[in-house]
C-alpha cells in the first residue's frame, strides 16, 4: 500500500498534508513525500502486494554528513581535529545510528509503555474516551516515528557499505536512568510515576533535541527530513503529556507530588545530558587513535555540560504547576544549544 491508497484526511493552514496514522507532511517536498511513501509502503508490506515504493537512495549524497559535527562534544578537541575527513565522516555515521536508535527505545521503552499505563487506568486524574482516542493516535506515531528511524538506518548503512550494528551499542543513558529509577523503586506507583515522568520530559523537550537535526541544512537531507516530520507530531504529544502531568499533580497527596517532581527532574536531567559511554562504544570499536584521552579530557573541561540547552518546555509546565521554587535545576538561560 503507498499513500495514494489512503483516504486524505485533512490539509492544514500550512498546506501540511495529514493521512492516518502518518506524521503531516508537503507534498510539494520531495524528500518528505518520499519518506512517507516509504513509511505507507513498509507499514503494510506484510499483508500486501508489494509496489513500486520511491528509492531514498537516489536522495543520499554522499559527501553530506550523516550527524552534524557541531553537536559532537569532541568537536574542538585537537584528537578529533587530526583526524582523517574518512574517518570523521564514518563517527558521524555512528552517531546518526545510536540517534536514531535512542530514539527507537524512547519511543518504545518509555513513551508508549506510559501511555499504556495511563489507558490501563494507573493515574487518578487521568481518563475518558477523549483522551484514550488521543493516547491511542500517539501510540501510533510512535510507531511511525520508530519505522522512520529504523529506515533511516538500513539507509545510511546501506550507501556507507557498513553494519553499523545496533547490537554494538549499548543501551542510551536515558533509557538506563529509567530503568534503574524503576527497579529501585519499592512500590509500584513509584515505578508507574517514573514511567510517566520520564515520558512527560520526552515528549515535552524531545523537539529541542529534534530542532537541531531538522534545520540542519549540512547532513543528508533524508535525515534532516526524518527529524522534521518526526518534529511536527511531537509538538502535539507535548501538550497531551503536559497536561496529564497537571491533571496526574493536583490529585497526587504530598508524598506522591514530591517523589514525581523528583523524577522529572530527573528525566530532564538524563534527557540533557552527553552519552559519554555511546561515544565510548563507537571509538573503541573504531580504535581511534588516542581516544581514551580525548574523551577524558572534554569530560573533565565539560563537567555538567548538556547537549540539550532549551528547557523552556518543562520550565513552563512546572511554572504552570507552581513548582519552580520546589525543584533542583539550573535552568539557566532556557535556550537551544546551537
């Protein structure tokens, strides 16, 4: 099935083109148009005759990174500097592989499996046909989202003639966080408030993240578009997750409002920061030269440094839930780390 099959939906004020399930899209964008293709091909292949589909192939120039260097956090060490442009060229290649796999087991580990809960009933506050109808359209994004960086992948692995293997990587420093919050916790709504806190700061601080890919206009052009389309639904699963969060606070009693507002801190705070042990993983595998001490060294220069400055979104949810005074967080100047 291609999406001339579907049944459109809707076009918004911007000429975005909505089919569902899918994420929105200009049809006037080749490169947009393709990966949604792409994306109404995969999603039914198994219980269809196959089409012809566009080749995102024909939209990959090879001289484009795959990952901008500037979000690199080696970028200005004389290390990576040395380096031959084939050998940068193919760590960039590894890093746009881990993001898309981040992304995967955030979508997967943390933001669906916290809708879930909240369908299954596990939050006072939170109810109705309403909001399920909502919580079961963003599952399905997610989903998409998930199929989208997956193809970008079997991409990028494709035309750079390597595995690039997800196997190699080790679990991303949010998912970890999550997981053992969650395994330390002794009662199972500290578990489920975890979960729920972790997928608000997700969802609601994920489009910083995406901001910096998706008006990169340096890396492939496939990838920037991966991250744009992606981009566009968030903006919407982040006013949902704001406001359960809201709804979930005021019906919380004081135990329950103190351990939440902990977790989301610290959700943002393994949202932020640099995945030093990814990177680890891609030099080693790599056997760059002289890694272990450039790591080291931007490590101890970089104490506390975060890849994602913009924190505006959750700052405005805790000013909203007037808890600002109550949180530990340096949210210095709120803005995107460019």
């Amino acid at each position: 099935m291609t999406i001339d099959d579907l049944q459109l939906q809707r076009s918004d004020a911007d000429g975005l083109v909505h089919f569902p399930g899918l994420p929105a899209f200009d049809p006037a964008d080749e490169t947009e148009n393709a990966i949604i293709r792409r994306l109404a091909g995969n999603w039914h292949r198994r219980s269809t005759v196959k089409r012809d589909e566009p080749d995102l192939d024909e939209l990959f120039v090879a001289g484009r990174a795959d990952y901008p260097e500037k979000l690199v956090p080696f970028r200005a060490h004389p290390t990576w500097q040395a380096m031959p442009d084939a050998l940068r060229s193919r760590l960039l290649s590894w890093a746009w592989i881990a993001y898309n796999r981040h992304t995967v087991l955030a979508e997967q580990r943390v933001a669906n499996p916290a809708f879930a809960l909240v369908m299954d009933g596990e939050f006072p506050g939170l109810g109705g046909p309403d909001l399920e109808i909502a919580l079961a359209q963003a599952m399905v994004d997610e989903q998409y989202h998930s199929l989208m960086h997956i193809n970008a992948s079997a991409l990028t692995r494709r035309k750079r003639g390597s595995l690039f293997p997800d196997s190699a990587l080790p679990e991303s420093h949010t998912s970890r966080m999550h997981s053992r919050l969650r395994d330390e916790a002794a009662e199972r709504w500290q578990r489920s408030l975890t979960t729920l806190a972790f997928a608000t700061v997700s969802e609601i601080s994920i489009n910083a993240y995406l901001d910096l890919l998706a008006g990169d206009r340096d890396i492939q052009v496939v990838n920037s578009t991966t991250a744009q389309l992606h981009n566009r639904d968030e903006y919407c699963h982040a006013s949902i997750s704001d406001e359960m969060a809201k709804l979930v606070y005021d019906v919380l009693d004081a135990d329950k409002r103190r351990f939440f507002l902990d977790m989301l801190v610290a959700g943002l705070e393994a949202f932020v920061a640099t995945d030093y042990s990814t990177w680890e993983a891609i030099l080693r595998i790599e056997r760059v030269p002289g890694w272990e001490r450039m790591v080291a060294d931007v490590r101890s220069e970089s104490s506390g440094a975060r890849l994602v400055r913009d924190y505006s979104g959750l700052h405005s949810l805790m000013s909203d839930m007037d808890v600002l005074g109550e949180v530990d967080f340096d949210w210095g100047l709120a803005v995107t780390n460019t």
